[in-house]
C-alpha cells in the first residue's frame, strides 16, 4: 500500500512539473512586455495567406506574360505584313493601314496594362483582408503580453529581438486562418 501511495505521489509530481514546463512554454513564447514589435512585411509574406497570395499572383502573372508574348507574336507577324505589302500600296493608303495598326497596337497595350495593374491590386486587396483578419489575433498577442502597442519593427531606430512577436503571429494567424480562402475581400 505505501509503496502504491508513492508511486502515484510521484507520479502526479512528475505530472505537475511537465504540466508546469508545457504551460511556461506556450506562455514563453509571447515575450512580457509593455511594447511589441512585429515585422509586418514579414508576417504577411511568410504567413500560409501571404504564401496563397503570392501564389494566385504569381499565376496570374504567368497567364498574362504568356497571353502577352502571343499578342507580341502576332502583332509582328501582322507588323510584318504590313511591311511587305507597303510597296504595293499607295502611300496615302498604306499610312491609313498603318495607322490603324497603330490604333489597335495601343488599344491592345492599354487592355493589357489594365489587365496588368488589376493583378497587382488583388495583392493590395488582399493584404487589406489579412490586416482586417490579423488585427483580433494581434490584440491577443497584445494582452497576452501585457503589452500597451504593437510597434512597426521598422520604424524603430533600436530595439531587442525579444520584444519581436513576428514568429509567433504567423504561427497564430496560420493556426487561426489558415491561407484565408475561406475569408472575402468583401468583409
């Protein structure tokens, strides 16, 4: 009997401490401190979301590079023609020919350049729903910490690493949201 009793007095030492260690160790992880730095560049590139985004603008930039190198071939094929068939035309009505093509070649270039800016605005849209879906997991942080603010790390002339919660937001905001594809630009 006394032996028994030991043994599970020990036992529920042993448990105390590593509850003990486990609970310092995800509190360890939030540094305590009255200010916070985050790099938000970083928390938003390396995150699952920002990795998606990356991604879905990487493609739509392959997409259009491809369809742009299409047009770009066809064009000089028509630039071409255009070409050798001036010395068979008059002049007067090559330059209408001409400037047509003309005409179309700029048409074309300011689709494609809308085309162009509008895959670059899904990266600012997009950064905007992470702010918006980052900013709850960041007041946790925040309190957790016993923090007053959260400071652009960039913007501080000198700080210590240890006040630095980067890491530790990723990891929360990939816990949390994931790559975001279940959060809308419209919320």
């Amino acid at each position: 009997m006394m032996m028994g009793r030991v043994i599970s007095v020990w036992r529920a030492a042993v448990f105390l401490v590593l509850w003990a260690g486990m609970s310092v160790a995800q509190t360890a992880a939030v540094p305590q401190s009255p200010i916070l730095t985050v790099e938000s560049d970083r928390l938003f590139v390396e995150s699952a979301f920002g990795r998606r985004v990356a991604a879905e603008i990487e493609a739509e930039q392959s997409v259009l590079l491809a369809e742009n190198r299409k047009i770009e071939a066809e064009l000089a094929a028509e630039e071409k023609r255009l070409t050798d068939i001036r010395k068979t035309m008059e002049p007067e009505d090559f330059k209408a020919v001409a400037d047509a093509f003309d005409e179309r070649v700029q048409q074309i270039r300011t689709f494609q350049d809308g085309k162009a800016r509008s895959i670059s605005e899904i990266g600012d849209r997009e950064r905007s729903v992470f702010i918006q879906a980052a900013r709850p997991i960041l007041i946790e942080l925040m309190r957790e910490a016993g923090a007053g603010m959260i400071l652009e790390r960039r913007s501080i002339l000198v700080s210590v690493d240890a006040i630095d919660i980067t890491d530790v937001a990723i990891g929360r905001l990939n816990q949390t949201i994931g790559d975001g594809t279940n959060l809308s630009s419209d919320q």
